[in-house]
C-alpha cells in the first residue's frame, strides 16, 4: 500500500482550475480531505460536492461551523481545522504558498511536512513554493497548469470612470466603506467583501452582485483565495496593508494573487490601480503579467510534537527552533501569547499541574481571537473558560446564554453588527469544541441562530448603506440594452425603471392594474426575477420576527402586520389546524416552506397559551371511566357545553368524578357545562375560529365585542355559534352562558307557577330593559304577561321585627355591583341550585332537579353530612344563593321600608307597565318526584324512599334535631317554601316524608 502513496504539487497562477482538479480527484478516492484557507472558500467547496454527492456523505468542519454526518465520506475543512491522521485516502491542502504567511504559515507548513492521503495527496498553489516543496517533501511530483486566460494591466482609473463588473480592492475596513460610499453617489451602489463577514453576509453580498443588482463589487484581499466571482476588472486602491504588526508593501505575487480575480474560465481579466494608489511599476505589472516570481525559499514553522507535561515545558516545546534551513521559526502567535498570559496566574498554574490540564489549556488558547479588543481582555476570557472546563468539566449553561444574550441584537450601525458578528464566532467557536458544554447541539444550534440573525442584518445594513437601486438602474439604462431592476421600497410598493408596477404583499407580488403600459409582461418579468432574493430577505426576517407581530383574523387569516402570508385549515384533530401559506411561486419552495414553518410555530404555540386548561384537561392521566370520557367531549367541544347535549353523563357522574373535572376548573352550570377560564374573549375569538374549520364554514362567526353580557341574536348564524361564542340564544338576544347561570340562581326562589315580577338585580345583571328582559324570559321557557298599574311613591315606613315582611326580603341582598367578568371566578355558584341536567328542557327554562341526585340514601356517607362543592342541600333550595351573598353585609329588619302609597301631592294618577312572569309549559308527574322535559311515564318511576335516620340530614332540614351547619355565615331565618314553585317541589316532598 506505500508504494501506492503519490505526492503531487499542483502549481500555477489563479483562474487555472487547481481547486477543481482536487475536487474531481478526491471524488475519485472513497474518502478524502481538503483543507482550504478561509471559511468562505471551504463553504463553496462545500457546497459543490453537496450538488454531486448529496449532503449524507460530506463534512464541513470550520472552527466555527461543524456538519458531520453519520457516514460522512468527504470532509471540506479549515487548513486548521482538518482532522489529523484520520487515514483519509485522498488529502489536498489549498493555497500552499500561505505556509509563508506570517501569522498562519505554520500551520500550511506542518500540513505540508506531514498531511498524507493513503492513496493520494494534491498540494496547491503559487510557482513559486516549487523549489521548497522540492526539498521538504521527497518524491513529490509536479504538475503545472497554465492561466486559461489572459490577465492584462490597464494602468490606473479614476472610480468614476471605472467600468461595469469591477472589483475595487481595499485593504482596511474604512477604506472599503469610503470607497463603497462614493460608489454609491456615482455608480448606484456596490455590494460589499470582506474576511471578516460571515459566510451567510458574504453570500448575500456575492449574490446582489452576481444577479446584476449591483454593478461593482468592494472588497479586502479576501477575494484573493479561490473565491469565484464574475469579475472583469480588479482595481487595487492601496498598494500597501497593516500585517498585524508593521505598514508593507505588497509583494508582486500577492497582488499576482487578487488581480487573479479578473476573468474567469476563458474570459480575460485587465487590473490597475484606482483612487490614491500610484500606477504599478512596469517591472511588477510585467510579472503579474506573465506570472514569473520570486521564489519561496522560507517558510514558517513551529513544532508539532508537543509536550504537556507542565505549561513550562509546552512552551519550550512551542519554541523549539527548526532544524532545515528553509524552515524559519514562526513569530509569537495569537495562542502562545495567551498561554504565556495565562502561566503567570496563579489559579491558572496551579491547576494545570498534569498532562491532562496542561492539554486543555492548550485547546482553550486556541481559541482565536476573534475580537480582537486587547491581549490582556482575550486572556481574561480563556481564564474563565479555563477555570469552568477544569472545575465543573463544562462551560455554565447560565454564563453562556448571558454571553450571547448580550450579543443578540439586531440594531445599530454596521459597525455596531460587525463587532458583534466577531463576538458571536468566539461563541461558535466554543460550542464547536467537543465536550465543552452540556448540550453541544443546542449550543451550537443557538450560536448558529445569532450569527445567521446578525449576519442577515449586517446584510441589510450594507445594502441601505451602499446601494442606491434608483440610480443604478437609471445609469444602466442610458444607452445599454439591459434587463430592467425592480425597486421594493418598506411598504412593499415595487417599481420598475422608476414606474409603480405593483405591491410586494407579505409573499405575493400584487400587479397594480392601473398601471398601464406597466402591466407589459416584460415588465412584470423583470419585477419578479428582481424580487426573488427580497423573498429570502423577507422570509428571513418574518421567521424570525416575534409572536407579536403575527396574527390571526376571525376568518381564520393569517396576518404578519397587515399583510396577508397564509391561513388555517382544518386538521385531523380540532386543537391542531394546519397552515396553507400565501407565496409566490417565484418565491421558491425554499421560502414556502419557512414561512409555513414559522405559521405552524405561531399557531401551535397561540392554542397552548390560550387553551391551557383545556389541554391540561386533555392531558390528565388521572381521570378515568365516565369522567375521562365527559373531559373528553368537554376538549372536544372546546370547552363549552350544553347541559342537555349531556343530561344523562352528567347525570351519571359520582361526586368523586365531579370533584376530579372540577380541579380543572370545570363548572357544571344549570345550563351550561363550561371552562369560565374558556370565556374570556381571547379564547372565544380563537375558539370560533377552530369550530369554523372543524364545521366547514365559508363565512366563520365574528366572536363578540367584551364585557357585554348580551348582545342582539344574529339572524343565519350557524347553529351552535352562540355556545361557542359564550352565550346562550333567548329571544331577540343571547345571554353570557355565566350570567346566564346567575339569573337562574335568582329565579329559582320566585313563584313560578304563581306569577313573579322582575326584580331590580335581574335586570342589573343583564342589563336590560324590562321590555327586553320579557323577551329574553319568553326564550327561556317563560310566559310574559304585560299589565298596567298606578305609580306608588315609597314612603318612610320602618315595619317592626315580626317577620312580616317578605316582598322585601328577597331582595334586599341583591344590590350588587356587577363586574361583568369577575364573576367567572365564582366556580360552584351555578352548581348549588338543586336540579339535574336530564331534567332540561331543549326549548331552555329553569328547571327542577330529580331527587335521586340529592336524596341523602343516594349520597355516599362521608358526603351526607356536608354539602358538596356543586351539589347543594336540600334545605337551601329557597334560599338565596349562598356565593352570591357572601360579601353582602345584613341590612337590619327595622331599616328596610315595607310598604307604599299613592302619591297624594300628584294631580292625577301616573301609570307604570310591568310583568308577570309563569312557567310556559305546564309540569308533569307529581310535584315531589317529577322534572320538566324528563320521560313522560313518570307514573312509573321508581318511588323516592325516604332519607335514613340520621342520614343525608341537610342542614336546617330537620328541625327536630340539630343539623351540623358548615357555613361560615350566621344561619338565616328559614323561609316560606311556595308550593307552586317548581324548584321547591322537591323540597315539599322530603318535608312531607318526615
């Protein structure tokens, strides 16, 4: 297998297919690795066989970027980062002239001394490192590959004069910003390179020049290592850059190296210089020319065998001179400045005192310094990392998310973004290294989420910053037959050449039909091939714009502002609707399917915040047999349900089940089986919505405006849209189901059968007119009859202590003041009132409730001698409701006024209307044991057997002995049980079985 081994030096000038060959030649081999210069040329890389062998066989490992899949073939790396003997069959190392690099060059120098593919290895790079990889590396062939086109100087070019599909090169970060700036004012605009950009920035930027939105392309000499890009002109605006330490000219093979860039494949290329850069020498532009250099003779070097035995020794190691005379020691790096920082704390020394401490500190200075503030700053960051990594084994979960926290902001100036787009690669950086912190996927998923955020606002920044679309298009239009640019402005408006032509609306571009010769189909054409990467942009932007700025109408619309990106559709399962997305198809899959993410997110998360007692319901494992099924028509019918749909499961619940569903908030109303939680107007509002979609509806039911406790009946609504809107349909108006459950409270102490007038409070809780009130009486089942009478004026008459009053009595507790939705705190208050669910009758009304529900034989024992949370005693079916009153103090007998008279000081008598009120429906079975709207046999019901002896005694039911009262209240005076009333015909029943 040695003699197998083939060592190739691929060399020549650029723009000759080096890194291609390599590609073909690693895909040629089972395995393979290639080491590239920059994290923008290794994504390329990257990316190109992605496109030939499909992303499950190929790696992209960056320091600060890591895909590896399980059955990874290929690995695309950093030179740093490139896995060592990992027994690849092919390795290629890019640019190999870098291993003259100053800063770098070691690392080019040790891969070339000892990087080896089983089968094959591809060196590649300048001419000029010929003579050195001659002496290094033993039997190493060579293969020279020729320019395939023609590289020509054209001297030197004011900007302004400068021509399309240039490239002008800087060499510091404000001289790229001055010259895209004055780009900008002359030129329409120029898209924006530098190595400090993120991959996602850099290929935002790259593409808005590719697409011909931007003519002219800024850059650093990061475009120097093997990025392709369509350029015709290199212009170099300075001949001279900061290395690190010192001001130096560039050597002709490094501008050889970005004049390069000029032409591509067979297409010629000129390059000059520009700005206040002098003309280039004729002897150096002739080199450039024929790309004939000086020779590398020397190259950087720094020991590979490292020795951790103590922090002292490594570092003797790391200084080790070279033993060739080509090798030259390589200057203090980055790392060996921090490791020398960081021996010389105590706490730092004193715990690396064996070889495995010694190692990871090792590991923790190489993190690159990204930031580049200050030495002594960088060296007190891998101090703590350091300390955390030794003490706990682990970076803190807490520590780091502060870190990034304060990293995750998409405002300021591109400056501002910058510099946290270079503290956010620190971050990736770490959550790269394996081991490091507890859940390296999500870590490194985070770090990713705010370099990519940060790195698509930097792009946005740039573009508003150096790109005038206006006039671009203006200057292309004079004389040129190009392709027309839109133009989005931030409300979407889309021009073309400076015409109105249509609104970008969220994802759909709307054709403005009153533009006239604008609606040309060229015209529409050029629109949407401009707009394509403002959909990325956008898609971008709103997948990761907050909850808040999302919403859903009441049509089951999907709305990101005030535009329009998609909408709900029914689901296998009532909580889980789907999203069906508004995109253009010109938007591309890619788009469709993000914005339809970020919908599914938004929806899923609205239903768990807003139905969280509902899926809480859903979720308890406790409930079991008819309970568990009743939870599950409740969930099903989103929280709200008519009694009467449920009369005989409600009536087949034990008080045990009750007990369970009412943790969960569960109010078994005389109407009404409901969530009160479930009837606050955001839940309503989203639950119409799923109730539309599950039922079909084309035109879904608006949810009511808040606070009302009624509201006028909608004509043509769809059947149950009352119920699932919180209200209960009686007459001309619909009642809130919770008020509703109030009024029966009150209506069950009045004489039904015998006729009953309105009182003050029923009319307060509803709100109402009495005329309105009448109606809403008769759709309850009631009879309303109309009559006049003289006016009465009260007169001050204190009636003494003997009981005697009673009109008065009823309602001197209900003067109230009514808080239209505090009242849904008040859980059992429409549960006390004695009555059964069967007993309901379908055309609505207050009903009796059968015996078998409260008589003391049919209750277990441990509940007989207290009233249940919802199932109140017998006894108290006269009395006022008991929630109701409790915060209503006494009023004192003698201070109640008890009677009136005619008003003598009036000349003639003043009439008032009122109503008389009776049950509509005449009873059925006896007055003890029947129930309205129950089996029309009741002759041949089962008789009620008397209560056991001391058994279900309720309290103040039995004045023969003593019955445990349990109220917190002073008991009350028991009251007159009218016969008539159908809610007492039970009551009179257990009083004649005595």
């Amino acid at each position: 297998m040695a003699g197998n081994k083939r060592v190739v030096a691929v060399l020549g000038p650029t723009n000759t297919g080096k890194t291609t060959y390599a590609i073909e030649r690693m895909l040629a081999h089972r395995t393979g690795v290639i080491g590239l210069p920059l994290r923008l040329l290794a994504r390329e890389v990257y990316d190109r066989i992605v496109k030939a062998r499909g992303p499950s066989v190929v790696a992209l490992v960056t320091g600060e970027e890591r895909i590896v899949p399980p059955r990874t073939q290929y690995w695309v790396c950093t030179v740093e980062a490139m896995p060592q003997e990992m027994g690849a069959d092919f390795v290629a190392i890019d640019e190999i002239q870098l291993c003259a690099d100053p800063e770098r060059g070691h690392v080019f120098t040790d891969r070339l001394l000892r990087a080896r593919g089983l089968h094959e290895t591809l060196f590649m790079g300048s001419d000029t490192m010929r003579g050195t990889i001659a002496a290094l590396v033993p039997g190493v062939d060579f293969m020279r590959r020729d320019r395939m086109s023609e590289l020509v100087y054209s001297g030197q070019k004011k900007i302004s004069r400068m021509k399309p599909r240039s490239a002008i090169v800087g060499f510091s970060v404000e001289n790229v910003y001055a010259i895209a700036e004055l780009i900008r004012r002359q030129k329409g605009g120029a898209a924006v390179v530098m190595g400090a950009l993120s991959p996602r920035t850099r290929n935002a930027q790259v593409e808005m020049y590719q697409n011909g939105e931007v003519d002219y392309l800024v850059a650093t000499d990061a475009i120097g290592m093997g990025l392709n890009l369509d350029v015709d002109h290199v212009a170099f605006s300075a001949l001279s850059k900061f290395d690190g330490r010192r001001m130096r000219p560039l050597a002709p093979n490094e501008l050889a190296q970005i004049a390069g860039r000029a032409g591509r494949g067979f297409k010629s290329g000129t390059f000059g210089t520009t700005g206040d850069a002098p003309a280039l020498d004729d002897g150096v532009a002739r080199a450039i020319m024929d790309h004939n250099f000086t020779p590398q003779n020397k190259v950087n070097w720094r020991n590979h065998a490292l020795q951790f035995g103590s922090i002292d020794r490594l570092i003797q190691t790391l200084e080790m001179p070279p033993e060739d005379e080509r090798l030259v020691r390589a200057r203090e790096s980055d790392d060996l400045k921090a490791l020398k920082a960081l021996a010389q704390v105590d706490e730092v020394f004193a715990r690396a005192t064996d070889g495995a401490s010694v190692r990871l500190l090792w590991d923790v200075c190489r993190i690159p310094d990204f930031r580049g503030i200050s030495h002594a700053e960088h060296a007190g960051l891998l101090e703590t990392i350091f300390n955390d990594l030794h003490q706990r084994g682990y970076i803190p979960d807490d520590w780091l998310a502060r870190q990034i926290k304060r990293i995750d902001r998409t405002d300021g100036d591109i400056d501002a973004l910058s510099k946290r787009l270079a503290f956010i690669r620190t971050w990736t950086y770490v959550a790269q290294r394996k081991g490091w912190t507890k859940d390296e996927s999500h870590w490194r998923d985070t770090t990713r989420v705010v370099e990519d955020r940060l790195s698509d606002a930097l792009h946005e920044r740039l573009t508003q910053r150096f790109v005038d679309r206006r006039t671009s298009v203006l200057l292309r239009r004079l004389g040129q037959k190009e392709a027309m640019v839109a133009d989005v402005n931030e409300t979407g408006e889309v021009t073309v050449e400076g015409e109105f032509v249509g609104k970008l609306d969220g994802f759909r571009f709307r054709v403005d039909k009153g533009a006239g010769a604008a609606e040309d189909k060229t015209v529409k054409t050029a629109a949407l091939q401009a707009l394509a990467p403002q959909f990325h942009l956008r898609a971008d932007r709103f997948y990761n714009a907050p909850d808040t700025e999302i919403d859903f109408t009441e049509q089951g619309g999907l709305m990101w502002g005030s535009a329009a990106v998609g909408k709900l559709t029914a689901g296998s399962d009532a909580l889980k609707p789907q999203v069906e997305v508004f995109v253009d198809d010109i938007a591309g899959p890619e788009v469709a399917e993000k914005v339809k993410r970020r919908l599914q997110h938004f929806i899923d998360r609205k239903i768990a915040a807003l139905f969280e007692p509902l899926l809480g319901l859903s979720k308890d494992e406790t409930l079991t047999g008819l309970a568990r099924g009743f939870a599950f028509q409740l969930v099903e019918n989103f929280g709200i349900l008519p009694r009467a749909q449920v009369a005989e499961d409600v009536k087949s619940l034990d008080q045990d089940a009750r007990g369970a569903l009412r943790k969960h908030g569960i109010r078994f109303g005389q109407f009404t089986i409901f969530m009160p939680l479930m009837l606050k107007p955001a839940p309503t509002r989203l639950r119409l919505v799923l109730w539309s979609l599950t039922k079909g509806l084309n035109e879904f039911p608006e949810s009511p405006p808040p606070g009302l406790v009624t509201i006028p009946v909608e004509a043509g609504a769809p059947e149950g849209a009352d119920t699932m809107s919180g209200y209960r349909n009686a007459g001309k108006r619909a009642i809130r189901i919770d008020m509703l459950e109030r009024l029966a409270d009150m209506l069950r102490a009045e004489d039904s059968r015998g006729g009953f007038e309105a009182k003050p409070d029923m009319l307060s809780i509803t709100g109402m007119t009495l005329e309105q009130f009448a109606d809403l009486m008769e759709g309850l089942g009631y009879k309303a009859e109309k009559d006049g009478r003289t006016k009465v004026k009260p007169v001050d008459v204190v009636m003494p202590k003997d009981g005697s009053h009673n009109a008065m009595d009823a309602s001197a507790d209900t003067n109230v003041p009514e808080k239209l939705d505090s009242d849904l705190a008040a859980d059992d208050a429409a549960d006390k009132p004695i009555m059964d669910v069967a007993a309901e009758e379908p055309a609505g009304g207050i009903i009796e409730t059968p015996l078998d529900e409260t008589n003391p034989d049919d209750r277990p024992a441990d509940v007989a001698q207290m009233p249940d949370d919802g199932i109140a005693p017998m006894a108290d079916v006269a009395a006022e409701h008991t929630e109701v009153e409790a915060d209503i103090p006494e009023v004192p007998a003698e201070e109640i006024p008890q009677s009136t008279a005619p008003d003598a000081d009036v000349a003639g008598p003043e009439m008032e209307t009122y109503y008389i009120f009776t049950w509509a429906r005449s009873p059925r079975g006896n007055a003890g044991g029947g129930r309205r709207g129950g089996d029309r046999n009741q002759g041949q019901g089962k008789p009620r057997s008397k209560p056991a002896k001391g058994k279900g005694r309720k309290p103040g039911g039995d004045k023969g002995g003593k019955a445990q009262n349990f109220s917190a209240r002073p008991p009350r005076k028991e009251k007159q049980i009218d016969p008539d009333n159908p809610f007492a015909a039970a009551l009179m029943g257990l009083k004649d079985d005595k």
